[in-house]
C-alpha cells in the first residue's frame, strides 16, 4: 500500500500510524500546489479531492479523509484502536473532534486570515486543546499507549508549535514524548521534518 502525503500536513497521522503499525508500506510526496506526485503523476488521478491524505490499497482501492483512513488503519491492526463494545464508537468520536473541530479551527492560520480571525482561531484552538488535555486517561488520550487519534493529535500540536501557541502543559509534554517515538522519529525524518 503506499500513503500520499505533503510533509506536516495533517497526513503525517496516516503517515505515522502505519510505521507505527510495523506494515511495509510506500510513500509519496504530493506538490499540493501543482497537484503532481514526486514521480509525477497527476495527484487527481489518485484522490479527484486533490488533498492529501490518500491511502492506496494493495487492491488498487483509494481511501481519503483522515477519519475513514485512521479508521480503516485501527481495524487493520487493534494495537492502534480501543477495545472494548464501545471502543471503536469512542475512537471514531475522538477523531471527529479533532478533524472537524479542531484541525479545522487552523484554516485562517493557512490561509492569512485577519488579525481578528487569527485571533478568533487561536482561542479556538486553545480551548479545544484544553478540552482535550482534560480528558487524557494517561501518558496517551485512552491509556498507556497511543492510539490513531493520539497521531492526529500530535500533528495539531506540531502546528501549534508552529505558530507558537502555548498548549496546556500536559500536551506539550505528550508532544515531547511522541516526538521521542522511534517510528514518529523515522517518518519525521523521512519527511524532512527533523
Ligand atoms: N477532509 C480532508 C481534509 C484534508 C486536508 O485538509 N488536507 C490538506 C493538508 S492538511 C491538503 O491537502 N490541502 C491541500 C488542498 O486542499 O489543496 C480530511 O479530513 O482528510
């Protein structure tokens, strides 16, 4: 299978769930301005939305939207999901906060929003990402170990980070202890992110 992504953008959590998975997969990078993978097919042929994340399967099937993708790896491989009658429920409840809720509360910051919507956003984010911290069960959102949605999670705290929002401490620790992960460590660095 192999994942289409752009680096730090919010495929970087399929990205990191496969390594952390431990499958053999491939990955692309995507030109999301000219729409051309780095072997240069068109990206639209791939994924019509234009946007990154796609996931390839090996059957030739196209999965998008970081939800459906998130998901479709927890199932594969439960380390990475929640046990449990409702745990699947939760987890995909987890990944609807974060995607519709708060990944979305960035746009203005991507697309030079004004100062008044920068700073609608940023205490948008903030309180979300308060909201979340509250609900943490341990070093992870459910426990001891991560999680799908603990990846998504780490990547809004990376763009956090990037424009230096001050996130509870307890998610700037989480983020310091994800970035120590060695398969976080391997995609990042494959991205060309560290
Ligand atoms: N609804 C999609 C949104 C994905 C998304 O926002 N992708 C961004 C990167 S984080 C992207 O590729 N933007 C480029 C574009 O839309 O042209 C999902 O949840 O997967």
């Amino acid at each position: 299978m192999k994942i289409y992504y752009f680096p730090m953008a919010c495929s970087l959590a399929d990205h990191i769930a496969l390594q952390e998975a431990g499958v053999e997969f491939e990955s692309e990078r995507v030109d999301l301005g000219t729409k051309l993978t780095a072997s240069g097919r068109n990206f639209r042929e791939i994924n019509a939305k234009g946007y990154v994340p796609a996931l390839e399967l090996d059957n030739g099937e196209v999965l998008t939207e970081n939800i459906a993708i998130l998901d479709w790896i927890a199932s594969q491989f439960p380390k990475l999901g929640l046990p449990g009658e409702m745990g699947r429920t939760r987890l995909i409840e987890a990944l609807t906060y974060i995607s519709t809720e708060l990944h979305r509360s960035f746009k203005p910051m991507w697309s030079s929003g004004s100062e008044q919507e920068m700073a609608e956003a940023r205490a948008a984010i903030l309180m979300r990402l308060e909201f979340l911290s509250e609900k943490f069960r341990g070093d992870y959102m459910f426990g001891e170990n991560p999680s799908v949605a603990d990846f998504y999670l780490f990547v809004m705290l990376l763009w956090a980070e990037r424009y230096m929002l001050d996130v509870p401490k307890q998610l700037a620790i989480f983020r310091e202890r994800m970035k120590s992960r060695a398969a976080v460590r391997v995609v990042m660095a494959l991205e060309g992110l560290i």
